[in-house]
C-alpha cells in the first residue's frame, strides 16, 4: 500500500531528479522552471498552515506575497540608485543583501498579518473570505498607485541580490537557496502540525467551543497561525521577485490568492506534500500547455473539478485511499 511517507520522498526525489537532468543537458531554463515550483510551494505552504490546520479560507494571501516582494524591490531599488529609503523620522540605506531583504520581508508580512488577523478573525466563514479578499485588493489598489515604485507598470531590478558565499545569478545556486528554505518551510509545518498547538489549532478548527473550556483561546491560536502563515509567504514574496528581478502589482491580485489555493486543494488540503505536488502540476501544465494554447486554464480547472469530485484529499488522499489529512 502506498503510504504518504513514500509519497513524500518520492516528490522530493522527482525534483532532485529533473534538477540533476537539467544539469547533465545544460538546460539552466529548466532549473529557473523548478525554481518557480519551489517558490509557489514555499508560498503555498505557507497558506497550507493557515488553511490546512487552521481551516482559515483566505482569499487575500497575495497581499503577503506581494508585501515580500515590494520589500525586495523597494529595499533593492534604492541600493542600486544610492538613495536612501525616507521613512519619514528616520532614513534607511538600500540594501542588495538577501539575508536582510529575507527578514524585511518575513518582518513586515508579519506584521501586517497580526492587523489583519486581528480585525479578520473577529468573523468567520464567507465573511473571513472576503474581509481577506478586500485587505488584499486594498494593497493591489495601492502599489497601482504608488508612482515611486513604478505604479502599475512595476518595478525592475537589474542584478539579482547577493547571498554571502554565494553567486545567485547562477541558477543552480539561487535555486539551492530556494530549495532549502522550502525545506525549512515543510519542517516547520511538520513541527507545527503534530506540536501541542497544531492539535490545539485543528480543535480550534473542528470544536472551537471545546477548546474554550479548557482555557484556550481560539481567536489568539488562530492569529498566531495565519501570522506565521504571513511571514512564510512574505518570504517567497521575497525570493519570487529576486527570481524574476522584477515586482509588480499583480503579486497582489486576487487570482494569485486563488492559484494557491488551488494548489493545496490538487495536492491534498493539510497535507506535508500538497503545496509541492499542486506547485508542480501547475507549472507542468502553465509550461506544456501553455505552448499550445493560451486557455490552458481549462486543462487545469478540469483537474481540479475531477480532485473535488472524486479525490477529496487531493492526489496524495487518493494514492493513499485516505480523505482526511494526516496529522
């Protein structure tokens, strides 16, 4: 019987695999494609622990996303004009190290995720999902109109930051990066999951009222969880926007929210794998169909109708014969 262990070795496996054929063929475009992958799973992992554990349907996390990415581009920008960045009571200097864009961007993610969780998690179901779509779309509205950082037309960087030891315009190396900060990224939703909180959260989740009478605070749990949510997504934000050496306002669009949502459904809702399986099928089908028509999305809706319909545990639920997210 195939189990969700050998699932998730395999997965791994498979990326290593195509990682070392790439190499062998010098195909440097298929290690930036594996890169993409790697950062849609780190960002969708990150939203796997609010919704997978936390059941929190958000529909703004590309708010996150972008936030991550602005820090990139706004903090870059600067180093590479030597202005310093006005923050009104105090100026700061531009910087091109990734190690300090990285905790920027976590930074402020979180930050912004502990306010609107607070205001967010006051309600619940269908309101929760859209007080979430409209934070979101707030911070879309707004980088459309921030002219200083290139408005709706966006904003580019010409060189990819630095990692100390490191030369990060080679891709195998910015994509090592990548690979072990998503790796970080699944032991900490491992670690999270099977801890005294992830179970406390998953009660929070099923039984709220139950929790409260064993002196727990649903709300308090839950705000914890979507701002770790935030900070991780944040970080891809980050490593998303050095990958392209570009942000722009669609890293806040309310599709981008939805893309990774529907990458945790194809792979399995809770589920260790589900972000990397779903992140994969997506970019397959963006890179092959993508080729031959311009309406791939079709292809992609018809595999996630067929997963909501008869694989409700996502791929990994119907490999393994199990609906339920192991925990």
């Amino acid at each position: 019987m195939i189990t969700e262990r050998w699932i998730n070795s395999a997965v791994i496996a498979g990326i290593l695999a195509v990682l070392v054929y790439a190499l062998v063929a010098d195909e440097p475009f298929t290690i930036t494609l594996l890169t993409r992958v790697v950062i849609l799973a780190l960002a969708a992992v990150g939203l796997n622990i609010a919704l997978g554990i936390g059941g929190l349907v958000s529909l703004g996390h590309a708010a996150f996303f972008g936030l991550g990415g602005y820090a990139m581009g706004v903090l870059a920008s600067h180093a590479q004009t030597f202005t310093p960045l006005d923050l009104g009571l105090f100026t700061l200097p531009g910087t091109k190290s990734m190690p300090i864009i990285w905790l920027a961007a976590v930074i402020v993610s979180a930050l912004v995720a502990w306010v609107i969780g607070v205001l967010s998690l006051r309600t619940t179901g269908v309101y929760f999902i859209m007080i979430t779509l409209a934070f979101g779309q707030m911070f879309f509205y707004f980088s459309i109109s921030w002219s200083a950082y290139g408005g709706e037309d966006g904003l580019s960087i010409y060189v990819r930051n630095g990692f100390p030891g490191l030369n990060t315009l080679v891709p195998l190396q910015f994509f090592g990066l990548c690979f072990a900060a998503l790796c970080l990224a699944l032991i900490v939703f491992h670690r999270l999951q099977t801890s005294p909180f992830g179970l406390a959260l998953n009660a929070a989740r099923q039984v709220p009222e139950r929790v409260e009478t064993v002196g727990l605070n649903p709300m308090r749990l839950k705000l914890v969880a979507f701002v770790i949510s935030g900070a991780i997504t944040g970080l891809a934000g980050a490593l998303f926007a050095d990958l392209n050496r570009f942000v722009s306002p669609t890293m806040f669009s309310w599709q981008l929210s939805g893309e990774l949502i529907v990458l945790i459904i194809i792979g399995g809702v809770g589920r260790l794998m589900g972000p990397v399986i779903g992140a994969c099928l997506f970019v397959a089908l963006e890179h092959w169909l993508g080729g031959l028509t311009d309406f791939w999305h079709i292809w992609l809706g018809v595999v996630l109708l067929l997963i909501v319909l008869f694989a409700r545990g996502g791929l990994i639920g119907l490999l393994t014969g199990k609906e339920g997210a192991h925990v």
